[in-house]
C-alpha cells in the first residue's frame, strides 16, 4: 500500500476524532488490552475506520510477525464475542417478550375500558327506561 493512501486514511475526515485517537492507542497497549480494544471498538467503527486500522497497525504487524500470529490473535476473540452475540440475543428476546406484554397489557386495558363503557351505556338506557 502506497504511503500516500496511508496518510490519507490518517486525515481521513469521515472517522471521528476518539476513533482516530484509540487506533494509535492499540499497539501501545497489551494482549489482553487489545483483546478488549478489538471487542469494544471494531463494531463500533465504519468501514474507512476499519480500513485504517488494518493498514496502520494490523498490516505492519503482519509484515513482521506473520499473518498467522494475527489471525490466532483474533480467533482468540472468538469465545468472547460469542458470548456477546448470545447477550445480544437474550436481550432481543427479552425485548420482544416486554413488548408483548406491553401490547397485551394495552389490549386488556382497552377491552376494560369499552366494557366500562358498555356497562356505562347500558346503566343510562335503564336509567332513561324507569324515568319513562
């Protein structure tokens, strides 16, 4: 990759400043840092951002340990973000069923209030029948 297209992925204006800031943090940090760095930021990040960090610190990374060292590194996240993914799940799940009650608790609360209605109705007819 050109040094060019380099600098430009470090100006780049779309990326917001925190993301700019916490990509020239990562290779300071350690291993399990950055474990916690990769879970917390990448899916956070757009595609320009995501491209910028391969390039500035994934890619030399690779160039002077090895593709493969990478790689273990991430499929060591694997089992964390799985764990994210099944939370994630739990709590649409969660969501959906609130949301039910919700809607079931409104339809009973309307079927309430017609048969409050109803029952008012019906009281006034019998009313006006005995005032005739």
């Amino acid at each position: 990759m050109s040094d060019q297209y380099v600098q430009y992925l470090i100006k780049d204006p779309d990326t917001p400043q925190d993301t700019h800031d916490a990509i020239a943090l990562y290779p300071t940090l350690t291993s399990e840092e950055q474990r916690t760095w990769r879970n917390q930021w990448l899916p956070k990040m757009h595609q320009v951002a995501i491209w910028n960090f391969y390039w500035r610190i994934l890619r030399p990374i690779e160039d002077r340990d090895g593709t493969e060292k990478v790689a273990q590194e991430i499929d060591a996240d694997i089992p964390a973000l799985e764990l994210q993914l099944r939370e994630a799940q739990q709590e649409l799940e969660d969501a959906k069923q609130r949301h039910q009650r919700v809607v079931e608790d409104r339809q009973n609360k309307k079927i309430g209030q017609e048969a409050v209605e109803d029952r008012a109705q019906d009281d006034t007819a019998a009313a006006e029948e005995l005032n005739e």
